[in-house]
C-alpha cells in the first residue's frame, strides 16, 4: 500500500541550476507539487530540495552541482521519508 503523504507535504522546492533543476523536476513531478527555483551555474552554488512542512520551507537535502541525478534522487527520498 503506498504511503500517502499530507497536502503541505507534497510541496516541494528545488533550488539549483537549470540544467540539474529540469531533470530533478521531470523525475519529481509525478509524485510532488514542484516549484523550482533556478540558480547560477556556480561551483560553490549550494543546491538543495525543499519540503513544506507545517507551513515551513525545510530543506530535505542539500548537494552539489556536479552531483549525479540518480544518488540525489536517492538522497532526497531517504530524508524525505526521515522527517515526514
């Protein structure tokens, strides 16, 4: 049985460059309201996805720009799992 999550919950921010932002965004969509936030291209840019959580931004994971799609995606669904 999937785990169903509550409406604020669902709402997630991706804050990173647009390239990394767009690919997160397609594999995020089908479960999560997303709202992506596009920063420069920057090695030192801090990436991360957000969650809404009693009417609060709280950041899920954090990441780097070079990161691969897939150990991110990891990443944001063992902690998202971890603080709902």
């Amino acid at each position: 049985m999937p785990i169903q999550l509550s409406k604020e919950m669902r709402k997630i921010a991706i804050q990173a460059p647009s390239g990394i932002a767009t690919a997160l965004e397609e594999k995020l969509r089908s479960k999560y309201e997303v709202k992506v936030e596009v920063i420069p291209d920057n090695p030192k840019a801090v990436c991360q996805i957000l969650a809404r959580k009693n009417r609060k931004w709280i950041t899920i994971c954090s990441f780097a720009s070079d990161e691969n799609i897939k150990d991110i995606i990891t990443m944001f669904d063992v902690n998202f799992h971890l603080r709902k």
